[in-house]
C-alpha cells in the first residue's frame, strides 16, 4: 500500500460531500481502513499529506482555483 491508495479513498470521500452523495462506511471499508492503522501509526503525517493530495485533485476535477 503507498499513500495513493489513501489519497484515492480521500478524493472519493470529498467528491460524494460535494455532490451529495452518501458515502456510507461498508463492511469492506471499515476493514480496508483498518489496514491503514499501522501505516498511520508509524508515519503521524502520512493522514496530513494525503489529505492535502485530495484536496488539490478535487480542486482539479471540479475546476476550482486557488489563489496562493
């Protein structure tokens, strides 16, 4: 698993809140997120930086700009 995996799950997440869309917790998601548990627990910043990754490719896929 790398951080894509997270960053996918995270842009899924923040695009269903966008539209609307319930994204409820399934059996197999809860179990797919338990495998992240060790990963986050070793990195404290992995849930930071995959976070910040959705973000940018939501912002992308629903044309919004920023000004930095």
């Amino acid at each position: 698993m790398d951080i894509y995996a997270i960053v996918t799950e995270k842009i899924i997440n923040l695009l269903c809140a966008e539209a609307g869309i319930s994204n409820a917790v399934l059996e197999n998601q809860a179990a797919y997120a338990a495998g992240w548990l060790k990963k986050l627990r070793d990195d404290r910043k992995l849930l930071i930086r995959a976070a910040a990754h959705a973000q940018h490719a939501t912002d992308y896929i629903l044309y919004r700009q920023h000004t930095a």
